[in-house]
C-alpha cells in the first residue's frame, strides 16, 4: 500500500486556502511562509519557477485593467522620483556595504536589488559582477525575506498614516523590492493604490538595462542582457484595452482573474523563505539589506509628503 504523504495533502489544503476569493495577498504570502517554516520545501526549484511564470503572467493580466494613457502618464510623473532614487539607493547601499563589512559583490548585489527590482535585478547583474552562486544566493535570500516583510508591513503602515491611495501606490513603486511585493502591497490597500503602484514600479523595472550596461561598460563585462518580457506584455495589454474599449468588460474579466492568480504567486513565492534561506543569508548582509531598505523606504515616504503628491 502506498504511503501518504502529508506535505502534500497540507501542501493542497494551504493552496486552496490561499486561492480563495476571501483570502487576501497578505494571507496568500503567510500560508506560503509557514508551510515552508514547518515542512520545508522539497519542491524548491519547481515552486520558485511556477512563482515567476504566474507572477508575470499575473502582471501582464492587470494591464488590460489599464488605460495606455493612464499607464504613460503615471510613468512619466513618476520618472524623477524613480532616477533620484535609484541612483541614491546605489550609493547609500555602496556605502552600508563598506561600513558593515559585506563582501563587494553581495553589496553590490542587495544594493541593485533594492534600487531597481529585486531579483530581477539580482539575476541581471551576478553575470555582469562575476558573482558566485553564494554571493548571488544571500543577496536574493536577503531581498526576498524583505519582500515578505513589506508586503505585510506597508499596508499597515498606509492606513496608520491614512496615506492616499496615490501616495500609497507611489511609495509602494518606488520602495518595495519585487513586483510581486509591490503588487500584493498595493492591492490589499485599494483599487487606485494597485494600478498607481504596478505602474511605478514597472517603469522602475526598465532601468535594469541601463544600470547593468553601466556597470557592464565599467567592468568590460559583455553578457547579454534586455528587458523584462512581462513588462512589455504589461504596456501591451494596456493598448489593447485603449484600442478596443468595446471589449472593456472582457479586459476587466481579465484583469480580476490576474488579481486571483497574483494571490498565487505570493503563495508560491512564500514557499521560498525556508529555515535555510535564513541560515545561508548571515548577519551582515541582512544588516546591510534591512539598514538600506529602511533607509530608502523611510526617506522617500518623507519626500512624497513634503512635495504634496496627493
């Protein structure tokens, strides 16, 4: 008689849990965690793939909910903010490295994967930097056990403050690390909030090319590198929507399944932060990771109160 095998069953039960219309992105990312806190994940490599590949099918599907103008102008509006901040975030990360004593690599890494867009941005620039699988690992570990912690943390704090929705949307874009963060995020605070905060953080997302083809340039470094697909299907969709609104029904369809499969992802992205993700992360690197990451959150909510955004 074949045995049982109780991950599984509980492994199904949390799924389900997490795909229900009466959970939420938050809940969706805690099921993922505790699973993987108390059974572990032996499926890593199969969970983190599914994770990505709903997450940008996720993303692509919320742009049918937008207008192409709307996207262009939040995008443009956001443009400053974005450079200041990337360009800012490097350095302050460059010079938390240094004072905490992480290795250059690793530093670089958490620093590119705060400013631009997490693990994208970590992915992109290990070849550029020669990083080893190690250094490339703890830097991830650290950007993604953050990622967790914003999307909890951040709504909490927005209704605190009772931030706008565009102010919300805004700060998440341009603070949180990962898209699917910074979506999970915006959508547990509100309609406005998540298509502000998916667009923000889209436009952030393209200066990964850039930015690695600087430090490419700088290193002599000749990998190969463009723009993230999901991105480009995200600006796609939304220009379906402007040039057959007769469809608009159709493209809200679409766009409420994507909110449903994004609760998915987070779910299986939860999966992720198991024990030894903690253990192989280390001291200095979360240090530096946790000390920039607030450091950056803090000062750009401060600046987009100063300058009245709302």
């Amino acid at each position: 008689m074949q045995r049982v095998d109780i991950r599984k069953i509980v492994l199904g039960l949390f799924l389900v849990a997490a795909a229900t219309p009466w959970s939420g992105t938050g809940l969706a990312l805690a099921l993922g965690i505790a699973y993987a806190l108390t059974f572990g994940n032996p499926w890593l490599q199969r969970t983190a793939r599914l994770s990505r590949i709903t997450l940008q099918f996720s993303v692509v599907g919320l742009g049918f909910g937008l207008e192409i103008g709307e996207v262009l102008r939040t995008g443009k509006e956001s443009l400053l903010y974005t450079i200041v901040g990337i360009g800012c975030t490097l350095s302050a990360g460059y010079l938390l490295g240094k004072l905490v004593g992480t290795d250059r690599n690793t530093s670089m890494l958490i620093s590119a994967g705060t400013a631009i867009c997490g693990g994208s941005a970590i992915a992109a620039m290990a070849p550029v930097l020669d990083a080893g699988d190690d250094e490339t690992a703890v830097a991830l570990g650290t950007v993604f056990t953050l990622n967790a912690v914003a999307l909890l943390v951040f709504p909490l704090v927005g209704r605190l403050l009772d931030l706008p929705q565009d102010v919300f949307g805004t700060w998440a874009g341009l603070a949180i690390h990962d898209t699917s963060s910074v979506v999970g995020a915006a959508s547990a605070y509100g309609a406005e909030a998540l298509k502000i905060g998916t667009t923000v953080k889209l436009t952030r997302a393209i200066w990964i090319t850039p930015v690695v083809l600087g430090f490419a340039l700088l290193r002599g470094s000749r990998e190969r590198f463009s723009i993230p697909l999901f991105i480009i299907g995200f600006l796609v969709a939304a220009t379906l929507r402007s040039a057959l609104p007769a469809y608009a029904t159709r493209w809200d369809q679409v766009a409420f399944l994507a909110t449903h499969c994004l609760k998915i992802a987070l779910f299986l992205v939860g999966l992720g932060l198991s024990r030894e993700v903690f253990r192989r992360v280390g001291l200095r690197p979360m240090l530096q990771g946790v000390t920039l990451w607030l450091t950056v959150s803090g000062v750009t909510l401060a600046a987009l109160l100063a300058i009245g955004i709302a």
